[in-house]
C-alpha cells in the first residue's frame, strides 16, 4: 500500500494524498484534478502522473482505467534557437 505523502506528480510535487482528498471532494476527471493543482502540466506533461491520477479514479468510482476520461495533451517543450524567429535559420537546420 501506498504512503499518503507518496509523490505522484514530481513537476508539481503533488501527493497521493492531495489527490484522494480531490476525488473525495467528487472530482471525477483527470483534467478537472489538473486544473485545480496543476497535476500533469508541468515539463513532462502529465507523462509521469496522468496514469497514477487514473487509476485512483478509477478505483474510488469502480470502474476500469479504460473508462477514465483522458486530460488533453500539448507536446512537450523543445527549445528553439531565436535564431530561427528571426530568420536566421530555417525550421529544417534545425531538425
């Protein structure tokens, strides 16, 4: 079993705990949880978190994992030389 202070979303050093306390509440949906403490939007995206977030959905509701409604997604960040805005590179140099 899982400690309470157990870290699920690392970007954002969100807990178990504060995650089952927001289901408690009746948070139903990961973006809803997302939204509220920001679990899944940091670096990674939810990369590391958004499967924990639906699992504990999905065993408070008792339904399957499939059934958890998935948050939308943004790519994650990839640095771009400011080069390239200004037109000193094109998109393709850079790869």
């Amino acid at each position: 079993m899982l400690d309470k202070e157990t870290i699920v979303c690392r970007c954002e050093d969100i807990t178990l705990e504060e995650i089952q306390s927001l289901i408690k509440q009746g948070y139903r949906t990961i973006d809803e949880i997302k939204r509220v403490i920001r679990a899944g939007m940091g670096p990674c995206q939810g990369r590391t978190c958004r499967m924990l977030i639906a699992q504990e959905l999905a065993k408070a509701y008792g339904i399957p994992v499939s059934e958890v409604l998935m948050p939308t997604f943004r790519p994650t960040v990839k640095p771009v030389k400011l080069g390239t805005f200004a037109g000193g590179e094109s998109l393709a140099e850079n790869g």
